[in-house]
C-alpha cells in the first residue's frame, strides 16, 4: 500500500498544530485544448473578390462605408531571456524571522539560582536536567540528549508515537519530547517563584539550521521552507520525494511545519510565549516543585563539586 501527497497544503498549516498526519492527496489536473476558434465573419481576401488595394503613405484599408481606416501593425516581440523573475525577499525574510529574533533577545533572571544545576523529572514521564549558567543563560534537557542532528535525516522522532509508514511520529505537539534539548529565554525567579517559557519547536532549532531553504512560489512569492514543494509518498516500503528515495524520518520533519525558513536560512518556528514551567523554590532553595502542561515537575539541586586545591 502506498500513499502519495502534494505538499503545499501540508506546509501552509497553522504552526499551533504541528503534529506531523498524514492528509489526502490533493492533486491539480490541468486539460489542455485544440482546436480552432472563430470570432466574427472573416473578411474576404482582396485577391479572391478581384478587389484592388492601394496604400500611399500610412497603410490604410477602407471599411465597410468606404471610410479609410490606418491598418495595424504587428509590434515586435519582445525577447525574453527565459530567467525566472527576480523578487526582492528582504522585507518577507524579516518577517519571517521577527519572531525567532525576538525570543532569542528575552534575557533570563534566574537571581541566586544562576550558576546552579538541577536534576529531576516528569512525574510518570522523562528525567529532566536544569542547567543554569553565571551568565543566566540556561538549557532544559529531557532525559539523554540526542546525538547532534544530520540534515538529511529525522532528529527526535517519538518512539511511542510512531508512525506506520514513516517510522517517525513528530512529537512537537506534545513536548517536551525525550532527546530534546531546550534553550530557555525569558525565565524568571521572583518571590521563589520560578517561571520558565518553554519554546516546543525550539529542540529542533539545531536541525532547521542545516537544512536547505525552498521557495514555494505558490500562491505567495516569497515564502520558504525545508521542502522543495515536490509531490511525495510513503510507503512500508520507503519514502520519496519528488520520486527520489528520502529518509522517511526527515520527510515526516519537513512537513511538521517546526521550522520557519526566509531566502538564505531555517530555524525553529516560534510561536507565541510558549509553555509554561512553572514551579515554586522551598526555602531551602535546592528543590524546585512545579507543572508543565498539567503535569507534576520535580527539580532538585545538584551537589555543587567542590574547588580543585
């Protein structure tokens, strides 16, 4: 069995609903037509009516009250050099990347908790690692982090969602997927309260960088993405993309809508504030107890290695 897809409608959807499913096939058929086409009587041929025809100066024909009339000339054609027509991208591109500009510019305030480490999980769900820099910049990790990514290959496919066909379910709807690493931007701790915006498109930020960027000419100019816009299909047997063979994990990826790409460059797709992690410190200040997405988050601080003499 296999299933064969156009991509255009895949890649315009809405980025609040990025779980990678398989949609009908949509296919555009175009007909074409021969034939001759009559507009009008034709006018008889001055030599088939015996007729005579006489120009002097500007060419001129008489009509049917014996007015004479100029005769139109052919206007040169005009030569083409079969290059397709330059469009300046410059202000879509910055459009396009405002948002992921935006985010990356939210400064951390972590207070005391800068410089620290904590380590926890998910309850009834990954572990989770919290690393705070003296600089406030920060990472969550859940559970081990993947290997880095390969540009033509899947990068944190959900194994218990995955995918009959492609072998590689998407879990960027439901994050945060196990591998993932995650920079965090615009956390706060204030009054012991620890809350952290998590970005679910942002595991992926690393992969979207090293893939190629498309321009999918229709119905906008302008607009980029992973995918060359090629019809595809899957199948048991392997995926293609344009009829060449493709990793079916990086197919599945491509289409998932988690980066955003201008003219020269992808990068992870961020969409609002994010998801909230948000969690309280004990007095102590080395645990951390909160929530993500309804379930219950535990953070503990981790032994601070001591100086070498």
């Amino acid at each position: 069995m296999s299933i064969t897809y156009t991509t255009h409608t895949l890649l315009r959807r809405a980025l609040g609903n990025l779980r990678w499913l398989p949609t009908s096939a949509v296919a555009l058929t175009v007909f074409a037509c021969a034939g001759n086409v009559e507009v009008g009587e034709a006018k008889p041929d001055a030599e088939a009516t015996g007729e005579d025809h006489q120009a002097s100066g500007d060419d001129k024909e008489s009509n049917d009250d014996g007015i004479d009339e100029p005769v139109p000339t052919a206007e040169e054609p005009t030569e083409t050099s079969g290059e397709p027509e330059e469009v300046d991208c410059s202000e879509a591109d910055a459009q396009a990347r405002a948002p992921y500009e935006a985010w990356q510019e939210l400064d951390n305030d972590f207070g005391g908790l800068a410089g620290k480490t904590f380590k926890g999980y998910i309850e009834a769900g990954p572990d989770l690692l919290l690393t705070i820099e003296a600089d406030h910049t920060a990472t969550l990790v859940v559970g081990e982090a993947a290997p880095a990514p390969v540009k033509d290959q899947g990068y944190l496919c959900d194994e218990s969602f995955e995918d009959e066909f492609t072998g590689c379910e998407i879990a960027a709807s439901h994050p945060p997927v196990t591998g993932g690493s995650y920079p965090l931007h615009g956390a706060t701790l204030e009054d012991g309260r620890l809350k952290a915006p998590i970005q679910q498109q942002a595991a992926w930020d690393a992969w979207c960088a090293l893939q190629d960027s498309y321009e999918q000419v229709q119905p906008d100019r302008c607009f980029f993405t992973t995918s060359n816009g090629a019809g595809f299909s899957v199948s048991p047997l392997g995926c293609k993309l344009d009829e060449e063979p493709v990793d079916c994990g990086w197919l599945a990826l491509s289409m998932s809508g988690v980066c955003s790409c201008t003219s020269t460059e992808c990068f992870a797709a961020i969409a609002g504030e994010g998801e909230l992690l948000d969690a309280r410190l004990n007095d102590t200040q080395d645990q951390l107890v909160g929530s993500f997405r309804g379930a219950t988050v535990y953070l503990f601080l981790e032994a601070e290695e001591e100086e070498e003499n």
